[in-house]
C-alpha cells in the first residue's frame, strides 16, 4: 500500500501541473484586469502601466507563470491584489467560519440521510417509501435560494426563532445562536437529493445474489442490512463523501452571504469579482490539492471497506 | 493627606482622557452593502473604505454638519486659509496640540499633529510606487511636484526632497502653492483622502497600510475582517470637538457589518440588529408609502413610523449618462447624420418608465451635465431630449436610415446598421436592457449586448472597443469642475468615457478653470451644455434619492449631501 500511496502522489504532479496551466490561461483570458479596479477614477495611461508593473503583469507570460509555480512550491501566495492583505491571512481567517458551518452541515446531512435511505430501502414499495421518495422530489424541485429566503424571513424574522444574520469570535455563540439557522436551512437543501441517491445505492445491494444467500441462511434481516448491505453500499457513499470534502473550504456561498458568516464562499466571489489572481490562484491550488488527497483517501477507505478492493 | 493624593489622582486622569466624551458602552451597528478594501487613504477609493478613512484621518478642512446647502469650514486649521488673490497660494494654521492616536510607531510618545504630515500625506498621491486612485486630482497641480515625480521614475517618491508647492513653512503652517489658480481646491482638500498621516507610521506599517490606519480622526480601527466586519473605537486622543453644546463622538463603538443581500440587511435593521439602514430597492415599498401621483413625495409605513423609525433622505449628488463612444465609425463623429442617429436613441429611450419601474420613482431625471447641489447647476436648462419615438424614427427616416427588407435600419450609405451596448451581468442591468431593447426595437435598429464586468469593459473603453455603455459620476467635490471635466477633450479615455473632443468646449472649460464659482462661470457652462446637447455624446439619465432609516433611539441622524458618514455626530440612547 505504501507504494500505492507514493506512486499516486507521484501522479498528483503532472495533475496539478495541469491545473495551474489551466487556471493561468483562464486568467488571462477571461479573468478581467485589476489594475482597472486599482486604478480608481484614474485611468491614466502611466497609473494603469505603473499598476501593471507593481502586479508583475507588464512581465512575459512565461515569467508570470514561474512566479506562479514558484508560489505554489512555497504555498506563498503573497497578497491580495485588492485589499492587499496576505493571502495566507485572509485564507485563515475564512477557512474556520466556513468549516464552522460545513463540517456540521455534511456530517449531521450524511447521517441523516444514511439512516433514512437505508430504512426506506428496506421499506421498499410501501407507503412510507413513497412519501418520502415523492417528498425528496419535490424538495429537490425547489431551489436552495428559495429555502434561503423564506427561511430567513420565516423562521427568523417572522417566529423569531433565530437572529437574522450574525458571527461572534466565539465558537460556542456561533453554534449555539447563529449556526443553527443556516445548518438546518443547508440541511433541508443537501437531505433530499443524499437521500434519494443514497436509497437506490442500498437497494441495488439488496438486489444482489450474496443477499438472497444471507436470507437462505436465515440470517435476520437486521443483521442482513447492518452487516452485509450496508458494508458494501458504504462504497457510493464515501465517494459522495470525499468529493464532497475538498468542496467545504469553499464554503457554502448563499448561506454565508444572508447569514453574514466570514467564510470562503463570499471571498471566492469577491476575488473572481475584482480580478483578485493571488487570492483565485490560492483558492484553486489548495482546493486541488484537497481534491486529489481525499480521491485517494477514498481509494484507502475502500480498501478497507472492502478487502477485495486490489490498490493496484 | 490621603484624600489630596486621590484628587490629584482624579484631576490627572480626566486630563488624561483628554476630550474624550465617547462612551464606550454606547455601539452604533450599521452595514456596507459592498466590501470596502483598505483604509489607506491614498491607496483606495471606494465609498465604503472611504466611510472608514473619514472617521479615523482629518483632512485640513470639512463640511459643517448642519449647514445646507454644504459649507467648508476649518477642521484641523484655526480658520480658513489665506489665499492669494490670483488662487494659486493657500496658507493653512494648524490648530496646536491635536495627536496622533496611540500607536507602536510613535514608541510610546504622545505625536502631535504638523503640517509636515499634511505635505507627507498629500505628497503620496503623488508617489509612483503607490498608484494613488485620486492623483488625478493632484497631478500637475502643485509647484515644483512634476519634477519630483519626474526623478522618481518608477520608484519611489523622495520626500525628503523639498517641493515649491508643497511647503511646511513651520511646525503648524503649511502652504500649498499652485501651478494655476484653482477657487474649489479647499474642497478637494476636504476629501477624506486629503487626511493627515504620519510618516513614521506609514514606514512602519509599510508592507500592511490599508490594514493599519493611524490618524487623528475620532475613531481608530479597532478590528478589520476584510469584507465582513469592521470596528471603530472612539479615539482617546482626539482632540475636542464640541457641536451645540455636545462634546464628539458622542458613540464609543461603532459595528459595520458588510451585507451585500437585501434580504438580510433590511431584515437586520427591522429587528434591531442594526440601527440605521439604507433601504434596499427590494424594500422600498414595504418602508415608504409612495405618493403614485408624485412619487418624491414619500413618509414611512405607518407600522414603521409607530415605531419611531426616523426617516432620511437624500439627493446624491451624481449623474447617470449613457454615452456614445465619439471615435466610433458607426455613432461616433460630428456629422449631421450621427448627431442624428444619437439624437433619435435618446428620443426613444423611456426615461421616465424606467424612473418609475426600476428606481421606484425615487430619482429625478437630469438635465444639465452638473446635478443639483453642485455649484453650477442650472435648474433652469432643460438638456435631455423629449420621449418620442414617432419623432426619433422621422428623423432617421430624414437622414437616410432607411428600414431594409429585413425590418431593420440601414446605415445611410446601405450598409447594415448595428449597435452594440456594453453592460454588466446583474438583475438590475437585465432590467435596464430589456427597455433599451424596447428603445431600439422601436426604432428598428439592431441591438447587441457587449457582457462584461466592470474592469473589462472599461479596459474595452480604452482600446475604443465599444459603442455605447451607462455610467455614473459622484461628487467627488460639490463644484461643477468636477462633473463638466467629463467632457474635456483631455481627458478622452480618461474621464471622459465618450472621448468626447470639442474645441469649443475645451475652450470654454479652460476659461472656466480661471473662474469661481459665479454668474460669469456659469454662463460657461450653459454655452458648454449647450454643445453637449448639440453634439449628444451622452444620454442624460436620472439623478437618485437615498432614503436612509434609523430607529427611534438613534439621536442626531441627519445625512449630509457630501460627508460618507456623519457616526460621530450620532448618540444611542435606549
């Protein structure tokens, strides 16, 4: 396995290689100019040139993009082209709010939506199933911005339930008073779909032959679903789960920007919005990064999951 | 014995207060509805990093809170400057024994306010190495400066470097000598930009300035979450400002909260979690009951006015335009039939539809290049083209823009007429594009949307890669310069979007400059209108009304035509 794990991350360099190559044209060619925005009122041809010159921009591309492969190296992406503040500051200081309510939200999600799969599954056809499955459609029908807002006016404005918007220094106020809100409002978007696709991942194992085995056994039917079933539609779900992860530090856009949490997904829209290339090109490298580490965190956990997976 | 020592004590520690009035229990909330960037003032520009600069940086001068229409008064000076007959010298004293609030880089010492920080802080607009947003306002205007800029290249400017213009003539009297005479430069200099810094501080906090903002203003930067919270606190320091008998600030703690959703903010506000608020478009008619008849005439909700809600509003000084771009082939020129193609797209453009549809009737239409409140404005010239699209279409039929097989105009030399319109991605631009589409499907002329974001489409402008595109212009002084220079031949690509080149105009701006603010000036900006109008590089578009809310516990609210924030002046009493 150690030579498994060394050989793909070995192949995480060609693969991140390509990533900076991509995100480099994109910029480029669609990513706007900042000195523009720097410039203020003043758009002198010598403000705008002095600007390009202090942002590196007025060097070739192919200097522009070592310095790039240079920050990546190092993980110094120094400042943010538009606050100029340190990028690796403005990371830190997001990254927790954003966890703050993702990591609870996809948590209590996957649970949730575990538990209920597997009992509608094992329900299949009946009434129950139904309702929840048409339930589940719906719910999916409507958009997260909806829920957003009429949760907001709802249960916050009108019931008084939760304050409108807000973030403390305090971990323990932001669980206790303004995390609830925005964990149940994300919650009743994420439930609906994880559900849905988790219900058809239990029922095709229990389609499976080695199910049918169990039963001729006489094994009982808890047994059956917590032992067998549910070990091998745990695979689907830990692919959900891992390509789900690398996307929790970019936060959860909508609900961060109506419930006033400082995480990720506001200063990813901000960035792209002012043409902030040291803070996308952070944003992107370290989301990358995530994203090929827990792929093969994943490969790992299946490997465990399931002896017979061969890490080959 | 005892006793004496305590009273001494006592007696020492108000004087250690200072003027200090502020209580620090008492917070004020308030929200940005956009993320400032910095608080470095000659580094940024954005009205909400401005709002911050104001209260923790004092300019030489300011605006007196209540007077209207607004008035320059002294702020840091014991009075207005002297200045020359000719405008060129101004002679500022500074009051003695205002400070610095505490800072690491004064290393412990109390650090007194010098003109030397003024000439310094004025000085960095000019720096090439910091690319200051408002150097337009500064450059080529000070004796002696162009050659310090000159030697500095690319780098850095030396400050050391004694500039004509630029003068500390002492400790506290500091004289700026211009290369022309200028009779609204005391409101430049009453720009939030324009407020002193201390070199030691800028040099310690070299790598970080926009985080790190040390002033003499009534606040100090208490916490920076760059686009999500901001918190001022009174500054003990500062010096001691009394207005009707109320010693300033009078609120020890002031809470932004950046909420770019309307949602939020307004539901923020109405359950108290702010305490003064614009109101988002998406609420105005749940606040204000709207006169449809007139509606400029607007009161509260009565729900809200029950509460004691108080209710402000007030008239930006601004214009919103759209232009044409001059050097294009196809709406650009001088001749007859562009002037008149231009002409018929601003007949046929519903101004008032979208006054009353996407303002909510909460602006004004505007008529002359300078909005009201500025001095200049003519209330009396009535520059916008009247709504007819019936007459807009004889007119192109007139010139020779004839209607092709296909339905749509031609150019008159029968080529295929097209316009393409700049715009930007968000609802509220959709809106403004479905009744140009309107204007133009009335005119059967094709239109196109050039999509982009702001920077992209204003490097487009640039490189002369666009046809037409709506902006908008705020005082960034209440002098008619500042909006007639839009149109100055100079300043093509530059202010002046349109690159709108007219030797008379040039010509009669120039003479202009030589002017204050008068009968004479003014009839130069008629005769300049009067081209504008002419030669239509612009559509006149609207003027806006800001309506701002504050519950009935906030004392002092009153918004100021000029000031971003007018926190200091406000009391909390619950």
């Amino acid at each position: 396995m150690f030579a498994y794990i060394l050989r793909r991350l070995w192949q995480m360099v060609p693969t991140l290689f390509g990533v900076m190559l991509l995100l480099f044209i994109l910029f480029h060619w669609v990513g706007g100019d900042p000195s523009y925005i720097l410039a203020g009122k003043s758009f002198s041809a010598e403000t705008l040139a002095n600007i390009r010159h202090q942002l590196g921009l007025d060097q070739s591309l192919p200097a522009q993009f070592l310095i790039f492969a240079r920050q990546v190296l190092t993980l110094d992406f120094g400042i943010s082209w538009s606050t100029q503040q340190p990028v690796a500051e403005i990371l830190a200081s997001r990254i927790g709010p954003s966890l703050t309510l993702a990591l609870p939200m996809l948590l209590v999600s996957l649970l949730l939506s575990v538990i209920i799969a597997a009992i509608v599954a094992y329900v299949r056809g009946s009434l129950t199933d139904r309702i929840v499955t048409l339930i589940c459609t719906l719910a999916m029908s409507v958009s997260a911005l909806v829920y957003i807002i009429a949760g907001q006016y709802w249960l916050a404005h009108k019931l008084g339930w939760f304050p409108i918007l807000g973030w403390s220094d305090s971990l323990a106020t932001n669980l206790w008073r303004y995390i609830p809100l925005p964990l149940l409002l994300g919650l009743v978007v994420s439930l609906a779909p994880d559900i849905r696709f988790y219900r058809s991942c239990f029922i095709e194992e229990m389609g499976h032959d080695y199910v049918r085995t169990a039963r001729a056994k006489g094994l009982s039917e808890r047994a059956i679903m917590l032992k067998h079933v549910m070990r091998n539609a745990l695979i689907p779900v830990v692919t959900s789960l891992m390509m789900s992860l690398p996307y929790l530090f970019l936060g959860a856009l909508l609900l961060e920007r109506f419930f006033g949490i400082p995480g990720m997904g506001n200063e990813v829209l901000n960035a792209v919005d002012r043409s902030d290339f040291p803070v996308i090109k952070a944003i992107t490298i370290y989301v990358a990064l995530a994203t090929m580490l827990f792929n093969l965190l994943a490969d790992i956990v299946y490997k465990l999951i399931d002896p017979r997976v061969q890490l080959k | 014995m005892m006793k004496k020592r305590m009273l001494v004590a006592a007696i020492t520690s108000l004087f250690a207060m200072g003027a200090q009035a502020a209580d620090i229990n008492k917070v004020l909330r308030v929200a940005f509805n956009v993320p400032e960037t910095g608080f470095d003032p000659a580094k940024v520009s954005d009205t909400y990093s401005s709002a911050i600069i104001e209260n923790v940086f004092d300019p030489l001068v300011s605006y007196d809170y209540l007077a209207r229409p607004a008035k320059v008064i002294p702020n840091t000076t014991v009075a207005l400057p002297a200045v020359s007959a000719d405008g060129r010298v101004y002679t500022f004293k500074l009051k003695p024994g205002i400070y610095f609030a505490q800072d690491a880089a004064f290393k412990g010492q109390k650090r007194e306010l010098t003109a030397a920080d003024y000439a310094y802080a004025i000085k960095r607009h000019l720096d090439p190495t910091i690319n200051s947003p408002w150097s337009f306002l500064v450059d080529g205007r000070f004796v002696g400066a162009d050659a310090l800029v000159k030697a500095a290249g690319k780098g850095a400017l030396n400050y050391d470097s004694p500039v004509e213009g630029i003068k500390a003539l002492d400790k506290y009297t500091l004289q700026l000598t211009l290369t022309e005479g200028n009779y609204n430069f005391l409101q430049i200099l009453a720009m939030p930009a324009f407020g002193a810094v201390a070199r030691e501080a800028i040099e310690a906090y070299a790598s970080n300035t926009n985080a790190k903002p040390v002033g003499t203003g009534p606040y100090t930067l208490k916490e920076w979450k760059p686009g999500s919270k901001i918190v001022l606190e009174a500054n003990p320091n500062f010096r001691k400002m009394v207005i009707n008998g109320q010693t300033l600030p009078k609120v020890g703690r002031v809470e932004v909260s950046i909420i770019e959703e309307e949602q939020p903010l307004w539901l923020a506000f109405i359950n108290k979690q702010l305490d003064i608020s614009g109101i988002p478009q998406a609420a105005l008619q749940e606040a204000l009951a709207i006169d449809p008849k007139n509606p400029l005439n607007v009161k509260l909700q009565p729900k809200y006015a029950k509460q004691g809600i108080q209710l402000e509003r007030k008239k930006d000084l601004e214009i919103t335009y759209q232009f044409f771009n001059m050097q294009d082939p196809v709406v650009g020129g001088d001749a007859k039939e562009k002037i008149a193609l231009r002409r018929a797209i601003a007949m046929a453009f519903p101004r008032s539809e979208t006054i009353a549809a996407i303002r909510r009737g909460q602006a004004v239409p505007v008529n002359y290049v300078i909005p009201e409140g500025v001095a200049g404005h003519n209330p009396a010239f009535k520059g916008a083209v009247k709504y007819d699209p019936a007459a807009a279409n004889a007119l192109l039929d007139r010139f020779g823009y004839k209607v092709g097989v296909d339905g749509l105009r031609t150019l008159p030399d029968g080529k295929p007429l097209s316009i393409e319109m700049a715009t930007g991605t968000s609802g509220i631009d959709k809106q403004w594009n479905e009744y140009w589409q309107q204007a133009f499907d009335s005119l059967k002329i094709r239109l196109t949307f050039k999509y982009g974001k702001w920077n992209e489409l204003n490097k487009a402008n640039r490189q002369n890669k666009l046809q037409m595109w709506g902006l908008a212009w705020g005082a960034d002084y209440p002098d008619g310069e500042n909006f007639m220079q839009l149109l100055y031949g100079k300043n093509a690509g530059d202010a002046n979007s349109a690159s709108f080149r007219h030797a008379e105009y040039d010509r009669l701006f120039e003479a202009s400059l030589k002017l204050q603010d008068g009968a004479e000036r003014n009839r130069l900006y008629d005769a300049m209108n009067k081209i504008v109008v002419a030669q239509q590089p612009w559509i006149f578009g609207d003027t806006r009304i800001r309506s701002s809310l504050a519950h009935s516990y906030v004392k002092n609210f009153k918004l100021h035509p000029l000031l971003n924030t007018t926190w200091r002046y406000i009391d909390i009493q619950k």
